[in-house]
C-alpha cells in the first residue's frame, strides 16, 4: 500500500476516535416550509427542521431571490463561461460589484468565487507587494484569513488576544516604525458570536499609521441600517481600508468580495492569483446577490425580526437552564465542552426530535469548548423554539431540574 493510504487509515482512524469524524447530513431545502428540509437516515425521509443554516435571513428562499437566479440562467446561461479578463464578465458582475460598492460607501468592489477565495487571494497579493510588511491578526481569525496570511512570503506576524487591544497596542508599538503594517479582524466572529470593538480599532490604526482589513461575513445583510455590516452601524466604513464579506451568508447566495479605494482593488485586481486565475461566478448567482441585496438595503424588517428571534432563543435557553453562551449578536452558541458529546447530542437532536443543530468541534473551535451551534432566524417561531427547549432539556439536563 502507498505510504499516503496507510496515513489516510491512520489519520481517519484518530479522527474517529476522538468523535470528530465529520458526516455529512445531506439535507434537502423545502424552499416554501423553509426552515424545514426533508431528510433521508438510515433508510428514513423525513423533515427535519434545522437551527445551523448560515442563510441567516432565509433570503435563499425569497421568491424575489429565487425567481432573479431563474430568469438569469434563461438570459444568460447556467454558468459565466470564462474567468473575469476571459469572456466571464457580464453587466450583471459589474452592477453587483457597483451596488457592493455602494452598499459599504466605497469607490470600487471587486467579486471573488466565494468569500474564504476572497480573504486568502487579496492578503496574500498584499503582503507579497512589499518586502517588510508586519501584519496583526486576531487570534480568532478564520482560517481563510490565516491561509492568506501565511501566504505573503516575507511578512512579519503578530497574533493579538482576541479582540484584546491592550494587546494590539504593544504589538502594534513594538513593530518598526516605519514597516508597512496591516490589520486584519472580523467584526461578528461566527463561533462565539462576539463583536469586535472596530472604532477602538480604527484609532490604534490611525495612531500606528497601520492599514485595516476588516471580514464582514457573518455581518453583511444583517447590521446596520441597510445591510453594510457592523462598519457601517458604528460608522466607521469610512476608516477600514479594505471590507470584505460574502453573498452566501445573509445574502442567501454564493460568493464573496472587497471593496475598498479604486487604486486599492484596481492592484489586487491585477495580481491576486485567486481572482484572476478563476471562472467568474455563474450569472443566476450574480443576478440573485443583486436581487438580496437590493431587498436588504431598502428594508430592515428582516433584519429587526433576526435579532428579536435570537434575543428570545438566548432568553429560552437561559430561563431554562441551557449552558448558552452571553452573545451580543445574532449567534447563540449552546456550551458542551466536548466533542463526542456535542455529536451524539446532534444526533440525537435528529434521531428524537427531528432537529438539527451542528456540532461545532476541533479544529473549528479549542479542544474543551465544543458547542451546538444555534442561528435562529426570521422564519423560526416561539412554537419551534419551545419545542427545542424541551429536546435538550430532555437530552441534556437531570430530570428533577427541568423546567417544561
Ligand atoms: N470568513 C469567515 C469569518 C467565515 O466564517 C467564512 C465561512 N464560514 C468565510 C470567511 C468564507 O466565506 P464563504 O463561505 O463565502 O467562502
């Protein structure tokens, strides 16, 4: 047997043992009883309604959304056909990348395939544009802004304290002087669903003369006024040098992008191997980010109903006993603490109750703070919501401490 198949055997085999071998759930959207989906396991369909999807807004199942991705692929096709400089650009691209431009007060956006393309391709063309760059990332950064990181071949790393920073500071003030020197943070941090203080941020940039690049993914579509993310409800837009975010979260679709100053994207338009070197997104994607994006600025009615919806899960799970984690965002992460354990509650969430929640292990999250992860959203309702409450109780707690 070749050397890499017996460390396929050895590796899977760890995996399982610790009870983070990953299954996937195949599940199958019920676009009108959305969140609903129906499900096949062990030889039996049913629906099963699920609390992880990251369509936060169910803006993948608007009519409006749904019918825009539909009559795109009769005009233009099911797929764009080139890479964005190869015949893959169509007036739709360009008027999403507009409207993203707008959305966050910018001069210019650029589309990537997918939101984790968007963050590796666009650190590493900067930190490869010069020789001395020094970059600080939090230490919660998703792992496509690692990846980009690890990318730029002569930069200096610094990982700050989670959203700590008297941390950044030092960091920030021990570096030279003159090194060029790059920020990079999330606003909503999609685990523990805390927010980072982005003015504090702005400052110490401003302070160390440090560019700032910010992930709104788990943001945009969702905060502020009209959907540009935690940037524009502290009105701080403006200050980050480059926002990115994704269509496939709030947006309900599939992509991601930047947007930032002209010169800025116009540089990472040209080098940035992970756009240039790519197809471009399929026009029915483009013309259903559009249509979401539209709906989202001009009306925050979803958006209110996102938050009242997770503010009365958390207030559920409190009231009731659950290990829920404080948030301040729309995220509520339920506290299991270890990995078997937070699979066989999920599966058994599924097999009892006909719900699913994800379980959220390592490497996603430290080992010892595994979690379910909850994301109720507009279409969730008080009735689902208790019935989740009893499931877990009946799962998780002793008989006599049970609330309902
Ligand atoms: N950034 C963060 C913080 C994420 O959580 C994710 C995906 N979960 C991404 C980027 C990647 O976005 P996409 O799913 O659009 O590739």
């Amino acid at each position: 047997m070749h050397q890499f198949l017996t460390k396929c055997d050895e590796a899977l085999t760890e995996i399982s043992s610790q009870g983070r071998y990953r299954r996937f759930v195949a599940l199958e959207k019920l676009t009108d009883r959305f969140p609903y989906y129906s499900v096949t396991m062990e030889g039996r369909t049913r629906d099963i309604l699920v609390w992880s999807t990251n369509d936060y807004l169910a803006m993948g199942t608007d009519p409006q959304v749904i019918e825009a991705s539909a009559d795109a692929a009769r005009r233009y096709g099911a797929g764009a056909g080139g890479t964005r400089n190869i015949a893959g650009s169509s007036p739709l691209h360009v008027a999403l990348e507009e409207e993203l431009a707008d959305l966050h007060g910018k001069d210019a956006a650029l589309l990537f395939t997918s939101g984790y393309v968007s963050n590796q391709a666009t650190l590493t063309a900067i930190l490869n544009s010069l020789p001395d760059w020094h970059v600080f990332s939090d230490a919660q950064n998703h792992n496509s802004m690692i990846v980009g990181i690890k990318g730029g071949k002569t930069a200096t790393v610094h990982i700050f304290k989670h959203n700590d920073m008297a941390d950044l500071e030092r960091l920030l003030a021990e570096a030279p002087a003159e090194a060029p020197k790059l920020i990079v943070f999330e606003s909503v941090y999609s685990m523990d669903g805390d927010i980072a203080p982005l003015e504090q941020i702005c400052d110490l940039a401003d302070r160390y003369n440090a560019m700032t690049y910010l992930d709104e993914v788990h943001a945009v579509g969702m905060y502020g006024p009209h959907g540009g993310g935690v940037s524009e409800r502290d009105g701080v837009a403006d200050r980050i040098t480059i926002i990115e975010g994704t269509l496939a979260k709030g947006f309900g679709c599939h992509g991601g992008y930047i947007t930032g100053d002209f010169k800025v994207l116009d540089y990472i338009r040209s080098v940035a191997a992970g756009f240039i070197f790519t197809t471009a997104l399929p026009p029915p994607t483009v013309a259903a980010a559009l249509t979401s994006i539209r709906l989202l600025k001009q009306d925050s009615t979803r958006r209110t109903k996102l938050f009242e919806r997770a503010a009365t899960l958390k207030a559920k799970f409190l009231a009731a006993g659950l290990p829920v984690m404080d948030s301040n965002s729309h995220i509520v992460p339920l506290m299991i603490g270890d990995a078997a354990k937070a699979t066989e509650i999920s599966m058994r969430l599924i097999r009892e109750f006909g719900m699913y929640a994800t379980p959220i292990n390592y490497p996603t999250v430290p080992r010892g703070t595994e979690r379910l992860r909850f994301t109720p959203g507009p279409k969730h309702t008080d009735e689902m919501m208790n019935n989740l409450v009893t499931a877990l109780q009946q799962i998780l707690l002793p008989a006599e401490t049970q609330t309902a």
